[in-house]
C-alpha cells in the first residue's frame, strides 16, 4: 500500500490519529480517542484495509502512511475548504439543521460548492485504492455526497454509509436549499446506517416524497433495479475496555481524590459534554442551581461537576454558548454558593481518557440532557464504569441513547420542573433502587458493544449485494 490497492476502506472526514510534538521536540502521530477507531482497526487488520481522511492541518498535503498497522491515506483541505466545507456547511448549516433547528441553519451557496468539491476529492481517492468488489464504509454527515460519487467511478464496489447524528424530519429537513442532491448522494450507497429507526424511516419517507423512487418498509426501490436499504444500528462503545481501564488502582486511586477534593460531599453529580448547543448544558445546571437555591438539595451536601471539552471554537454559535456558559455558572455560583463552597465546578478543557474514567468513576449521579443526539456515547461510557452496580444516570429522552437504556432516570430537558423532580429522584434514590436500575443498564451496554455495532453492519453490507454489483435481495 498505498500505491497498492485495497479490499476494505473506511473513509472519515478525519484520519483515527493527531499529531502530538513530544517534550524532545519529535514530531509523532498518536491514534485519536474513540470508538470507532476501536471498532474498526481490527476489521481493518484483518482486511489490510486503509483509512481515508483529512490529518487536521490546512493547506498541507501529506504522502500515505502507516501507523499501528493501519493504511492511512491523507487528504488535504485548504485553509478555506477547512472555512467553508468544514466549519460552515458541516457544522453551521448540517449540524443545526439536523438537530431540530435548535441554532439557527445557516445556507451560504459558497459553502455547499466547497462541500461538493470536497465530496468529490473525497471519493476520487476512494475510487483509486480500492480493490475490485472492496467494501466502501463512508462515515457521517459531512460526506453524504461520497457514496453516489463514488458509485460514478466505481459501480462494482460495495459501498455503505452511516450517519452519527441524527437525522430530521421531513419538515425540517425541507429547508435545505440542496435537499434532493444530499439524499441522491445517500442513495449511492447499498446500504445506509441510522442511530434510530425513526432517523430511518424520515430518510426513506423524503426519498419517496423528494426523489419520488418507490419505497416499502426500510427498502428503496431505484430505476435501474438497485435497492438500498436503511436501518438503524445504534452504535456502542468498547464496554469492556471502559470497565478495566476504571478498575485500574490509579484510575480508583485518581476517583476518591477528586471527591476528596470537593470536600467528600454525599452526592457528585457530573455532566461530561463537547461544549455544544444540543448537549443542554443550561438546562441541567439552571436545575441544580434552583435544586439548591429552594433548599431541596443542601449545599453541605452536593457538588456538580461540568466538564466542557471545547469544540468548534471558530464557528460563532459556540462563541455564543461559551459566553452564555461561562455566565450562567457565574451567576449560579454567585447567587447559592459559599465562600470555599462553589455547587458548580465547571471545566472548559479536554482530558486522557485516564481522567475520564476517573470522573466517571467519581460521579453518583450522571446527568445527560441533551435536547437532541444521534446516540450519546457519554451516557454509555458511565455505564461501563459502574462494575459495582451504584450510581445513576439521568439522561434526555432526545438522546437516541433513551431507546435503549430505558431503566435510566429519562427526561425531557425543556421542562425543568421535570427535570428537577428526576434529579431529586437519583440524588435519594435507596441504594436498592439504584442497583436494580444499574444492572439492567450494564446488561445492555456490556452485551451491545462497539464490536457488535461494526459486525452487524458489515454483515448486513456484505448481504446486500453480491461481488457482481448485483442485488441479492427481492
Ligand atoms: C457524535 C454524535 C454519537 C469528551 N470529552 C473528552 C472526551 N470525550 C469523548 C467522550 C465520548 C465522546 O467524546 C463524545 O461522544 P458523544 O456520543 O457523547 O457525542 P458527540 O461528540 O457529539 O458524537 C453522538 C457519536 O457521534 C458516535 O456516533 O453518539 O450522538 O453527536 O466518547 O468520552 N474524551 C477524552 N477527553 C475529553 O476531554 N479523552
């Protein structure tokens, strides 16, 4: 590789890796945090597979490379592609779009001629590497015209797609001045992936009423005799993984002297988010703030800690949310706390995973409230943490996450009476009560991980279509 070709090729907008300088000034790539890098690289192994994405830094162009036995093949953005397809019709236009309009969608033409340019750069590269009959796996929003340029180029490939975030009804979804290119880009695929039945089912209902193809159930039914198939494969994470890293004696060791820190109080509750506007940060913390303020919960006795990574800190919605954070957690603390008793401990910073475990493991009560979410991989993450059973999770019914952690303390985050009443109910829940919860919930998360996630979707991809690019579906 590369200049050979491959069976198996995952194409993100970012490569798995970040460049790290270590202290002697040695330039290296590290393998980014997170699933599905995890979930993939031993598909990726045992498939020789490469890797498609952008490297993180404009205007630079970088040969392929290896690393931790993977084929990465870099793709370069301009310091106005990273402007215009990344930070403005990836996440000012898509991104608030399909999350319910909860930021108002911005649609700048320019912006949409950058998203197709870089589509298409996208897929040329794909198109060169990949095997005859390879499997094409395209992740996420800001490549949804990958899949049907791909197929251009290349129709003898099997090519799949998932999508992360969730996506809108058709009502919403209406607004995109470029509404029927994106679902005929999705309609490349053989088969397209959802968080939740219900992001399925808007997607096929449009491709009927936008495109006018025929549909019945989760199959769409093209021209030329092709189907594509869309369901929902609720994505995991590496439970296992997640529980042993949080039984390490450091990482229990690094759990007690955070909540020594805080002056051991009977409950910590803790929210752990990217700083963005569909995580509902306001809500849980103007909840805690009157939970305490009304003397139903005592300052002596609770501290909320809020761990805020930063995220997309040039788009000028999260300016916005920052300031309005920073402000309501001075307010807050300014109005119930104490002179060395603040209730809220907020955190604008990104962690080591080690950390994380560590706050995790730290935390009685984990409060989740995001107004909409593709999944919410967070809500799992405390789950695997909690091999002894205790703990709560509170956690929004708009988190595709609620569908299957039914036994967590669900809510709608709008209401904050509600939202109160179901964090009273966690905070003094009988340690009974809080087991019998928590078992269901780690039965869930343990048996449905990150593996079965990436295993069932490929197995679904390989059915759909047989080597020759024929259907082998009714
Ligand atoms: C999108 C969808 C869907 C956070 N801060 C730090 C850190 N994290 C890690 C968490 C978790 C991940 O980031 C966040 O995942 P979420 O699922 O909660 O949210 P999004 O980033 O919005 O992800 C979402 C997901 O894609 C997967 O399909 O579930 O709905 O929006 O893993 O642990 N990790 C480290 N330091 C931090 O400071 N190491």
């Amino acid at each position: 590789m590369p200049s050979e070709r491959t069976d198996f090729v995952v194409i993100a907008n970012r490569l798995p890796v970040d460049r790290v300088t270590s202290p002697t000034g040695e330039v290296q790539w590290r393998t980014s945090p997170g699933g599905l890098v995890t979930a993939l690289e031993p598909v990726m192994r045992r498939h020789d597979g490469a890797w498609i994405g952008w490297h993180g830094a404009a205007d630079e162009e970088l040969q392929p490379f290896e690393h931790a036995g993977m084929h990465l093949v870099p793709i370069p953005l301009s310091e106005q592609e990273v402007q215009e397809y990344y930070e403005g019709f990836s996440n000012a236009t898509l991104w608030p779009l399909y999350h319910d309009v909860i930021a108002p969608p911005e649609f700048h033409r320019e912006w949409w001629d950058s998203y197709v340019a870089v589509n298409q750069r996208f897929a040329n590269r794909a198109a060169e590497i990949s095997n005859e009959g390879a499997t094409v796996w395209v992740q996420d929003y800001q490549l949804q015209l990958v899949p049907q340029m791909l197929r251009e180029l290349r129709p003898d490939l099997r090519i799949g797609f998932f999508l992360h975030i969730p996506f809108p009804p058709t009502e919403l979804y209406q607004q995109l001045p470029w509404r029927r290119e994106i679902l005929e880009g999705l309609l490349g695929a053989d088969l397209v992936g959802f968080q939740a039945p219900g992001a399925a089912q808007n997607f096929v209902r449009l491709v009927r009423q936008r495109v006018g193809h025929k549909t019945h159930r989760d199959t769409v039914y093209l021209p030329d005799g092709r189907t594509v198939l869309a369901k929902a494969y609720p994505i995991s994470i590496d439970a296992e993984g997640f529980e042993s890293l949080s039984r390490t004696p450091e990482v229990q060791a690094r759990a007690a002297q955070i909540r020594e820190s805080l002056g051991n109080p009977r409950t910590v509750l803790m929210g752990i988010d990217r700083l963005d506007y569909t995580k509902g940060l306001p809500q849980r913390l103007r909840a805690f703030g009157e939970l305490i303020a009304d003397g139903s919960v005592q300052l002596d006795d609770a501290a909320f800690i809020q761990v805020a990574t930063p995220s997309r800190e040039r788009v000028e919605q999260y300016r916005i949310l920052r300031d309005d954070i920073n402000r309501l957690v001075g307010r807050i603390n300014g109005d119930v706390g104490r002179i060395g008793q603040q209730p809220i401990q907020y955190l604008h910073a990104s962690y080591p995973r080690e950390e994380m475990a560590a706050l995790y493991r730290a935390a009685d009560v984990m409060v989740v409230t995001p107004l909409r979410d593709g999944m919410n991989l967070v809500a799992k993450e405390y789950i695997a943490t909690r091999w002894d059973n205790e703990g709560a999770l509170v956690l929004s019914e708009f988190a595709g996450a609620a569908a299957e952690l039914k036994q967590a303390y669900l809510v709608n985050p709008h209401d904050i009476n509600g939202l109160k009443q179901k964090m009273l109910e966690a905070i003094n829940a009988s340690p009974r009560e809080m087991g019998r919860r928590m078992k269901a919930l780690r039965k869930q998360v343990m048996e449905n991980d990150i593996d079965r996630w990436a295993n069932d979707f490929l197995t679904e991809l390989n059915e759909q279509r047989d080597p020759h690019g024929k259907t082998t579906r009714p």
